[in-house]
C-alpha cells in the first residue's frame, strides 16, 4: 500500500500588507524585515473571517482538483473522505470545543467524515502527514483523508511588538491522503517514503503564547491590556531551527539511501530565508532545490508548507516520480522532516 498526496489546495485572505504598509504602524522597516528574514508581504484575514471558513475554502480547491484529475465530481470526492485532520493553533474556539476539523466538516457538508485537531505549532504538516498515513495503515476501510493547516496567526500576534509582528501572516492549505495499491518502498515505490518526527520540549518557553489557556487563566474581572499572543525568543528559536532542519534533511536521505541530487525539491517551513539559507549552507545544498515562498506570505505557521505545496504543484514544478522532502520547525520546540514520492 501507499500514502500518495492525490491533491492539495490553498487559500488566502485578500488583505496583502507589504513592509511598507506596516512600517507605517510598527517601528520598522522593509529593509530590516527583508535583510532579517526574506519577508516582503504577509496576507492578513479580515475581523469577521473564521479559521474554519478559510480551512474550508482551502479544502474546497483540494477537492475540486481530485474530482477534476478523476473525473469525479466535487460532492462524490467529499463523500469519499474519510478522516479530517485540521492542524492549527490558532482555532475558531479556545483549546478546541467544538473542534475547528468539525466546524470544517459541517462547511463541507463531509457527514461521513470523522474529524479531529492537531495542535503541533510549524510542524503540523509533517505530523498530520505521518498521522493521515498510519490511519489508513491501520483502518481496512480508510481511503481519504483530508488534512488542512490554517492559521489566522494575526489573531494571535502582538502588533506593538515589531520583533514578532513582522514575522507571521495568515493562510490555510490542505492535501488529500489517498491509500493506493501502489508499492510504498521497493521498485516503483510512491507517496510518503519516510517521517521523521521530533520533539524538545524543553525549549516550549521559547514560543509561547503564555495567558489564556488552563495555566494561566484570565480571571473575572482582570484588566488585561494585550489579548493572548505569540513571546518568543527569537535567537532560541533561530539555533533550534538551523539544528534541526539541517540534521533533519542528512536523517532523511541517510535513511532512505538517497543523495540530495535525488530530490526534485524541498519544500522548508517558511519562516525566515536565513534559517533555509544556513542549512543549506551547512548541507552544500545546490541551488535552486530549496522552494521559498515567505516573501510574499510570511511564516503561516502550520500553513506555510503546504501552501508552498500547492503552489509548486499548480505551477507544474513537481512531476510525478519526483521525490519531494519537506522539513519543519515550530513552538514546542517541534520539528519534523518527510520524504515523498509525487
Ligand atoms: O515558526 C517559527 C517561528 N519563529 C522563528 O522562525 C524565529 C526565528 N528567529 C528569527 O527569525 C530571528 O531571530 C528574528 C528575525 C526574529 C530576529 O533576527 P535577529 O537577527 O536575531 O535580530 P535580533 O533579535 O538580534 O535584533 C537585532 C536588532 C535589535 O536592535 P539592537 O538591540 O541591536 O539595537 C532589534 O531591536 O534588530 C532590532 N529589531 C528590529 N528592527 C527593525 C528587531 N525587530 C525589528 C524590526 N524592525 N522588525
């Protein structure tokens, strides 16, 4: 059996704030922004949109692409699914209740569907891919499942703090898992080849959104005068990433016996060029196999590899047999890499 993406879509508010536009309400500017982190724009969602509305509509241009590549049409491909994952934390309701997977099942009208969150900061991504696919393993009667990572991460962003604010954006995209009879290693060997999944939670301070939750609760009648949002150690953060993105990619390739020219792409957490730019620096990684995306949408949190895979999918820069690797990063401290064969 294997675990084949049969399709991924995405889906962006309409407000795109460039550099400038915020250096007009933060104390900062677009060459401090581009210089530190190859950020250029980020997409911000309007106050009434819900995570669940943008998850859907991220989900809708999965579907369509499915129904459009076999001839199904849309209602049968959500007929079909079986299991929907939403891996955010920036969910329509506070530590999940109602789960925002379940909100995004009604909007589907996915009745069949079962549906749960993750909640793994960067990585969610490579944890709900390595999820999807022990869930078909395991589940005789699983085909599909539906996996979405959306973030409105402005709603949780201090807008007077520039050393973070600059950084996030909001978006959403999903994949459809599909379980096929292709072979998963061997001789024409498709889909998820391999996860490596990792944890230290020992730097959980480092990125922290610190109130609001069952450790640190408002109180009645508490003044506050920031809502819930993202503290981080910047630095902290840096040094993991570098770390673990650069032993992630060697991990992957050593265990798969792949060299790096075997990859048609890796597709990074897009959180600062730099930190893409290091690994790559420490791997001698060629060229152009890094896909960046983060000057037009910012660190998306959960989102942001799968938004860049959809859009190196509908720009054609995967071909089927390419083998693609994605690689994470995120609060937790979390990181993650997997292997795919398009
Ligand atoms: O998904 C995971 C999310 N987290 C990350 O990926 C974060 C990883 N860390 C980073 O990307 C970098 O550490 C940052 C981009 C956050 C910061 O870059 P840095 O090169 O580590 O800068 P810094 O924090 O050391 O600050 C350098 C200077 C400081 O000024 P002084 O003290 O040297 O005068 C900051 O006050 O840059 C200043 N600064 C800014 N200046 C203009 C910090 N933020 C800004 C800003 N605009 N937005």
């Amino acid at each position: 059996m294997a675990y084949e993406i049969a399709a991924t879509g995405r889906a962006l508010p309409a407000r795109r704030v460039t550099n400038e536009e915020l250096s007009q309400t933060v104390d900062t500017n677009d060459e401090w922004i581009r210089s530190h982190t190859g950020i250029g724009s980020r997409y911000l969602a309007e106050p009434e949109l819900a995570n669940s509305e943008l998850a859907a509509r991220a989900a809708r241009q999965a579907i369509a692409q499915l129904a459009e590549k076999t001839g199904a049409s849309e209602e049968d491909v959500t007929a079909g699914l079986d299991m929907i994952i939403v891996a955010s934390v920036t969910g329509d309701y506070l530590g999940g209740v109602p789960p925002t997977s379940c909100l995004v099942q009604n909007l589907l009208g996915a009745r069949q569907a079962a549906a749960f969150d993750i909640q793994v900061c960067c990585t969610g991504f490579i944890y709900g891919l390595e999820i999807a696919a022990g869930l078909l393993a395991v589940n005789p009667g699983y085909k599909k499942v539906l996996l979405i990572c959306s973030e409105l991460l402005s709603r949780i962003t201090d807008w007077t703090d520039r050393s973070t604010c600059v950084l996030f954006g909001d978006g959403a995209a999903a994949a459809i898992i599909e379980k096929t009879t292709a072979p998963s290693s061997g001789e024409g060997k498709r889909g998820l080849l391999r996860c490596i999944l990792g944890a230290d939670g020992s730097g959980g301070g480092n990125l922290i959104v610190r109130r609001g939750g069952s450790r640190f609760p408002y109180k009645p009648g508490e003044i506050v005068d920031k809502p819930p949002h993202i503290e981080m150690d910047g630095r902290a953060v840096y040094n993991f990433a570098v770390k673990s993105i650069t032993e992630t990619i060697k991990a992957l390739l050593e265990q798969e016996n792949l060299s790096v020219h075997d990859l048609a792409l890796i597709i990074p957490h897009q959180a600062n060029a730099r930190i893409v730019q290091a690994a790559q620096k420490r791997l001698a990684l060629p060229e152009n196999i890094l896909y960046l995306n983060m000057s037009e949408y910012a660190n998306t949190s959960a989102a942001s590899i799968p938004i860049a895979l959809d859009e190196a999918n509908r720009a054609g820069k995967i071909k089927r047999g390419d083998i693609v690797m994605f690689v994470g990063f995120g609060g937790g401290l979390t990181y993650g890499g997997a292997l795919v064969v398009w």
